[in-house]
C-alpha cells in the first residue's frame, strides 16, 4: 500500500473549535463539567445531537477525550466526526450485498461497523446518509465503545445530571482532573 493509499486517521485531520461548520454542526473541547454544562445551556435549542470523545484504551481514530462534535441532524454529527470527504473513509457495496464502510483506519474491522442491505445501485448519497445515521445510533447503543458516545437533547441532559450528582456526592465526575488543575 502506498502512502498515497495509507487512510489517514479521522482524528488526524484538525477540526476547527466553537465555529458553526458545514451541516450546522460545531466541534468543541469541554473539559469540564462547568464548561459542558454553559455550553449545553447556551447551545441546547441549536442543537439536537452530539458525540462525545471518552479516550479509550486503544490508539484513537476520531476525538480525544473531552472532544465534542454538536449538530443538527444524527447524519450531519457523524460526517463531522469521520471526517467524510477530507479522510480517506468511503463506502462500497461488498459481494455480501450489502454496502459498508470501506477505508477505515488500521485498527477498525469494517464488519464492527453498521450494514445496509440495500441495492448495489442505491444513490450513493442516501446509502452514506443512512450509514452515518445507524453509525450515530451504534454509537449510543453501544456502552462498549471506549473512543465515541453519541448524546440526543436527553441523554445529554441526563449525563449532565448524573455528573453533578456525583460531583454532589463527592464522587468521580466529568472532567474533575481538569478542575483541579484550573
């Protein structure tokens, strides 16, 4: 494989912060629970979705831990987090029929990631725009995925809320490491 040919990691390709991006979409690093919260309450009504980076075990693909993509639309949050169309990441209709993701990173199996049996010669638009969104409920639904969790209005009203809990308790909260070094 040439370099030429080598995916380039989604995560690799810089994101610029707190500017409203193509699709309506914004990406942000939120450290804290106090900066999460204010940025929620201020952005809440803008946006209905969002991935969250949570670090993880492995080498990272597509955010770091604290990273946060907001948007309007599952389809358009997923893009963003992929870097679909500056990444090397495609899909493909695969002789199994179906179509799937094609070109990910190393370390991702292309088979972990969502199907659609849909026909070979669907518009390949609507076959992405499909992807992504079962990609951004995979995201949710999945609490083994170490590296994405994806957010509707509630669950992220209902992250916010178990936080403060914790941090209430005296417990481990979002973002308390970086508090202390504030």
């Amino acid at each position: 494989m040439s370099s030429k040919d080598t995916p380039l990691r989604p995560i690799d390709i810089p994101l610029p912060q707190r500017e409203l991006l193509d699709g309506g979409v914004m990406f942000v690093r939120l450290q804290t629970l106090d900066t999460l919260e204010q940025f929620w309450k201020m952005h809440r009504d803008q946006f209905g979705y969002a991935c969250e980076g949570c670090g993880g075990d492995d080498r990272l693909d597509f955010l770091h831990e604290y990273d946060w993509v907001f948007g309007p639309s599952k389809s358009a949050v997923v893009r963003t987090v992929l870097r679909w169309g500056q990444s090397n990441l495609g899909c493909e209709f695969d002789e199994g029929g179906w179509w799937q993701y094609c070109n990910l990173p190393a370390n991702q199996d292309p088979y972990g990631w969502p199907i659609l049996a849909w026909d070979g010669h669907a518009p390949v638009a609507e076959v992405v725009e499909a992807l992504h969104g079962l990609t951004f409920d995979d995201w949710g639904a999945l609490e083994d995925n170490p590296e994405i969790r994806s957010h509707d209005r509630d669950s992220l009203d209902k992250m916010i809320h178990y936080w403060r809990q914790e941090q209430a308790a005296g417990e481990g909260y979002y973002g308390e490491e970086n508090e202390r070094r504030a």
